[in-house]
C-alpha cells in the first residue's frame, strides 16, 4: 500500500506543479526548466515505478493473476484521474490567486 500511496501522492502533485507552470506561461525557458527539474527530476524520484512495476510482476508470475492484474489497474486508473484532480486543484487555486474565472 505505501508503494501505490506514493504513487498517487506524486501524481497529484504533478498535476498541481503542472497546471501552475500553465499559469505562468508557455512550456519554455525557466518554465520549462522547472518542469523537467521539479516533474521529472523531483517528483520523478519521489514516484517509484520500478518498484510498481517489480510488484505487479512478481504476483502475476507468482500465480496471483487477479491480484497482479487488479493492482496494476487501479494504480494506473487512479494514478490518471489524481492527476487531473491535481491538474483542476491547481487550476482552482491559481485562478484565485490570480484573480481569474476558473
């Protein structure tokens, strides 16, 4: 469970961080030095795939097909809808601080 959590808590803030570079301006420069720094350096080495991806492998192998396949769908599934989640959470926030309709 702490490997999916981590996983979740990324994706969310990915979403955030995402949508709060939008809000600043076009994917370049700084911005988008930010993004591969703080996306996928940062938040990249705080997720941990590998170690979902050894998970899922290793109970489909071990003859836990259901368990594997269960587990490596509901991650993904809830990966992708925490970060649009995230991705409208900074959207909300931002607007606001901004002074924007969100």
């Amino acid at each position: 469970w702490s490997i999916f959590w981590i996983n979740i808590t990324g994706a969310l803030a990915l979403g955030v961080l995402l949508e709060a570079l939008a809000h600043r301006g076009p994917d370049a420069g700084r911005r988008r030095v930010l993004r591969l720094l703080l996306g996928t350096g940062v938040l990249g080495g705080f997720t941990t795939y590998s170690t979902f991806a050894v998970e899922s492998v290793e109970r489909l192998g071990g003859g836990q097909w259901l368990v594997g396949a269960a587990y490596a769908l509901v991650s993904v599934v809830f990966g992708i809808l925490t970060a649009v989640a995230g991705l409208r959470l900074g959207r909300t926030v931002f607007s606001r601080l901004l002074g924007e309709a969100a």
